[in-house]
C-alpha cells in the first residue's frame, strides 16, 4: 500500500565541520512532498571530533575504517539522544548523508562515514544513506544532491544557492535543473578565523573591517576551476590543494584575507547569475548569517536575494536529505543525470533495517 506522508529524520554534516544537522520532518506525499520541519537542532563536534576530521584525509584505509566505525557509532548516539529528547515515536527512516572525508569523483572515488549497516542496529531503525557512492559509479560528481529538492520543494525561486563550507547553487534553465558547486565558502573562511581563536566570523565582523588586496583577489578569481562548464564538484583536497596556498604564500593579516574571500565569493556568485532584478535567489547555509557577505551579494549582483526563515537556513540541507530518503523508499528518481553528469537519473541510496544487519 503507497504511503500518503511520511515522518524522516534528515541528517546532515558538512564539510565547513560545523556540527551534525538533525531535522525532524513530515512530507505530505499527496500534497506535492509539502514539509513541515517539526523539530530541529545542530549538535556541535566537540574539538576532538573536529580535529578527527579534518585530520582523516590523510589517514591510511585500515584507520579510516577504523574511523568510519567510530563515527557511524557517534552519530547513532547523537540521533538516539536526539530522539529521546524530542520524545520522537512515529518514525518512517532516518535519512543520513553522513560526513564527507574524500571526494574524488575524477577517480571514480567518494567517501561519507557514518554510513555503515551498523547504524541501523544501533539506533533499531530504518536507515536511508550513502547517497552519494552509486553517482560516482554511473560516472558523475556525486554532487551536487540538492536540485531534486530544490524542483520540489523550492520551485517558486529562479536560483537556490546554499552557502556552507562551499557554496552551490541550482537554476532553472528551460525545462531542465542546473547545479553545481561556485566555490569554497566557510571552509576557508573559517580555516582562517581559527588562526585568531575564533571558529567562525560572527556576522561577517572582522571581514568588514580588513582591506581589500587586489593581488590576492585576482590570483583567486583566475582558479582554473571557475572556468570549467557544469557538471563540477568540489572537495576540501581541493581548498587544500589550490586556495589555501595562493593565500598562505604571502603575508596578509587575516582580517584582509577575510575581506578578500568574501569578495572574491561575491564575485564568483554574481558571474553565474543572470543578475536581473526579477530573479529571486534563496539563500541558505551557515554562510546566509554572515552579513557582509550578503552585503557583497548586493554590491556585485541586481537579483533579489531572499533570506528565509532561520530554520530553512539552518536545516536546508537536512530537509533535502530527508526528502531524498522518502524517494528512495518509494521508488522514485532523486539524482538528476543532468545536474551530476551521471549516465541516467537514478534513485541513490542503501536502506539498511535492523534486520538486514
């Protein structure tokens, strides 16, 4: 028998190592997937975990499975508390995207831990995740995941641009939905910010208040990779690999590097917008509360640009992963070919039940 709605718990960790995204979700079926977000928290890493992560791309495969076990058995245990102090009964899945460690698509390679059989043991639930993995195999980028959502759920919007620890976007062009990653947001951002104690630029602060370096800003807007046509991707062995170099090669004060990016991030965004007054883009992701970094947005761009409300921002992400996991358990097409360069549209995902394990 179809189901007319389901009750997801989506769950999202970006790479920007921000925290885990837990997002308590009910999808009316029948009403075009209308959500409604029910309950929803961010659990930050603690710095032990932060450190376990950003260390693991360079971990050989016996300690990054080692890691990937220890992970998947962490975040059962963030889910279960999450649970338990929602006192959440009814529960259809909980769809996980788990946390990007190496994402090289190029080599037909990417990796999420969190996604082993066990989850399901662990938390007694049915499990929808690794989405990812089966993308790759076809021959796509693995990436960007969110259009589907974005034609389903957000289609009032000419762009929806999610602005993380990279910023992507998805447009309509025609009859067709068009995404891909622009840039690397707060995984520089804040990779720079922890220099001077800080996780994160509050409101975009310290950025206003450095300078612009134009050397610095060229050197970053003639990336090779801006100059590629979609379907593209991007990973942190990328930001590790291209970006941070240019900007470590010289000596510049933080709050100028801050300042820089962030232009540098307005710029890149502005050139893949039509740049029309009647063009509304949806903005969110942890990125949406750095003022300045909006405030550019408008400096360099005549769209509208639409802040919605805090828990969209926040949870985007964890509401699209929700939304693909009710897809995979109907059935139903969740990766578009023509976002991802994949051999065919294709419904992506393991489920894994108690039972199975």
């Amino acid at each position: 028998m179809k189901k007319s709605d389901y009750f997801v718990l989506g769950v999202m960790s970006g790479t920007s190592l921000d925290g885990i995204d837990l997002a308590y979700i009910h999808f009316d079926v029948e009403n075009n997937y209308n959500f409604q977000i029910l309950e929803a928290q961010t659990v930050d890493y603690s710095k032990e975990w932060r450190e376990k992560l950003n260390a693991a791309i360079n971990l050989e495969d016996n300690k990054l499975h080692d890691l990937n076990k220890e992970y998947t058995k962490y975040l059962a245990e963030v889910i279960l508390k999450f649970l338990a102090e929602n006192d959440i009964q009814r529960l259809d899945a909980v769809c996980s995207h788990g946390h990007t460690i190496k994402h090289e698509p190029q080599n037909g390679f990417t990796l999420q831990i969190g996604n082993l059989p066990e989850i399901a043991q662990y938390l007694n639930r049915k499990v929808v995740c690794d989405f990812r993995v089966q993308d790759v195999a076809l021959g796509g980028q693995g990436a960007p995941l969110v259009p589907i959502g974005d034609q389903l759920l957000f289609s009032d919007y000419r762009y929806c641009l999610n602005l993380g620890g990279f910023a992507n976007i998805s447009a309509k062009q025609h009859d067709k939905i068009l995404a891909y990653d622009i840039c690397a947001v707060n995984t520089v951002l804040n990779h720079f910010t922890r220099q001077i104690g800080k996780e994160y630029d509050d409101k975009g602060k310290i950025a206003s208040g450095g300078k612009l370096n134009k050397k610095l800003l060229q050197q970053l807007n003639d990336l090779k990779f801006y100059s590629l046509k979609p379907p593209k991707s991007l990973g942190i062995e990328w930001v590790k690999a291209e970006v941070l170099p240019i900007i470590t090669s010289q000596e510049i004060p933080v709050p100028d590097i801050l300042h820089t990016y962030v232009v540098h991030v307005a710029q890149q965004v502005a050139n893949v917008l039509d740049n029309q007054q009647t063009s509304k883009v949806l903005v969110t992701g942890g990125g949406t509360f750095n003022d300045f970094l909006i405030e550019k947005f408008k400096t360099y761009s005549k769209c509208e640009f639409v802040i919605p409300e805090a828990k969209i921002i926040d949870f985007k992400e964890a509401l699209i992963f929700g939304l693909l996991g009710v897809l995979k358990l109907e059935g139903k097409v969740n990766v578009l070919s023509s976002v991802t360069g994949a051999s065919k549209d294709h419904a992506a995902g393991r489920i894994f039940t108690p039972s199975s394990f």
